[in-house]
C-alpha cells in the first residue's frame, strides 16, 4: 500500500510541476492560461441531435447505441440527470478516492465525477469571462436536468 501511495505523491508532484510550467511559460510571452481540472469523466453525448428541441449539446441517440452495454445505458441516465455543473477555485474538489470503481458507472454525479458536457461548458464559457483568465479551478457534476443558463454560469464563475 506504501508503494501505491508513492506514485500518487510523485503523479501528484509531476502535474503541478507541469501547471506550474504552463504558467511560467505563458507568463514569458504575455498569455492568459487557465487550467481546468475535471474529475472522472462520465457521460458525454455529442451535440448532433436533429430535429429535437432539447438540450441539443446532449442527449444524441447514436452516441447511446453505440457505448450501450446492458439493457439500460447508464451513461444516458447521468446525462438526463447530472447536467450541473460544480465549480471550485484552485484544485480543491475531492476525489472519488477508493469508492471510484463503485461510482463509474453510477448514474448520478458522486463526489468526483465530472461530467463531459459539464467540462465542455465550463471551457466555451470561460473564454469569454476575464475572470477565467489566469486562473485554474476544478469542475465537478451535480444533480440537475438542465445544464446551467447564461446567468447561474455567471455565478459559477463568480467564485474564481
């Protein structure tokens, strides 16, 4: 068990020295960087649903059948309802720690879990918040069966 340990310490070590020379790096030729830290990716439904009127980033039947394993998609289950979005300045959302492999295919958000059209969200709108510039934060899933409108991302991002 120590030996595992280690090599989370040194994986751990090995990412922030790479943030940290991302933001050195972009500090020496005057660019914004922002580091977004998800969790363990669930869901992810691409955006090609035609002639439907919801939610059209996700929710894409033909992403379904094909990662359908079972009678049930689980995938499909988070995506109706983990469409909220967690967001935490700097790198302090928990981990699933050891219950990640009784939460991977669970369909509701648990404690480390970020969901991939939560990711793509946070990412389009925190290019047009200059409060994202500079920054790195953690994006995290919850419980809702919308994604967030202009005005709960705003107070998102309020928190950064």
């Amino acid at each position: 068990m120590q030996h595992i340990a280690n090599l989370d310490a040194n994986l751990i070590k090995q990412f922030r020295g790479v943030e940290h020379l991302i933001k050195k790096r972009a500090k020496e030729i005057g660019f914004d960087y922002t580091i977004a830290r998800a969790g363990t990716l669930k869901g992810g439904a691409c955006g090609e649903v035609d002639g439907e009127d919801h939610c059209p980033q996700f929710l894409a039947s033909k992403y379904y059948e094909v990662t359908k394993k079972d009678i049930v998609t689980w995938q499909f289950l988070f995506d109706c309802q983990s469409r909220g979005v967690v967001l935490e300045k700097g790198d302090a959302l928990p981990g699933p720690g050891n219950k990640a492999v009784f939460t991977a295919s669970a369909p509701e958000p648990s404690v480390g879990d970020t969901s991939r059209g939560g990711i793509a969200g946070a990412m389009i709108e925190c290019i047009a918040r200059e409060n994202s510039a500079n920054c790195d934060f953690g994006i995290g899933a919850s419980a809702s069966r919308s994604p967030p409108t202009s005005s709960e991302w705003d107070n998102l991002f309020a928190v950064l």
